[in-house]
C-alpha cells in the first residue's frame, strides 16, 4: 500500500492511496528496493519525503500481511508539526 501526503497549509494535511504507476520514478525506485530489502529485519513501514511538501508512505505485504498495527502517523518536518 503507497499513501501520498501532501501538506497543504499550517495544521492541514491531505493524503490518499496512490498506484505505483501513477508515481515518477524515484518513489517507484524506492518501493521497489524496500520490496527487494524486507527480508524480515525491517517492520515494514517506509516514509519517503518529496521535497518540503509532499510525503509517501509505504507499508509492505509483509507488515498488511501481519496482525500489526502501528497506531498515529506524525508526519513532522521543520517548521511544521503534525
């Protein structure tokens, strides 16, 4: 599952499940090489920034497939806090 966030003001965030084929390259380069490293050591929950703004996350089949959860997201850069 790939999740985009983008922060579109102070104290306001919007995301939404996005489709690889719909990403430029680099965030499908980053996926896939988080798909070929979960070799059981990692848990499975990837943050991927783009630029200031715009933020993906990515969680593995191994970490949907499991009962784990991982609660609140915060999404935190300088100058922002949420």
């Amino acid at each position: 599952m790939l999740l985009a966030a983008c922060d579109l003001a102070p104290e306001k965030i919007s995301f939404s499940e996005v489709s690889l084929e719909d990403v430029d390259n680099d965030v499908k380069e980053f996926v896939d090489s988080r798909k070929l490293d979960e070799d059981g050591t990692g848990n499975g929950i990837y943050l991927y920034y783009e630029g200031e703004r715009k933020y993906y996350l990515y969680l593995s089949q191994g970490f949907l497939d499991s009962s784990n959860g991982f609660g609140n997201i915060a999404l935190k850069n300088p100058g922002n806090r949420h």
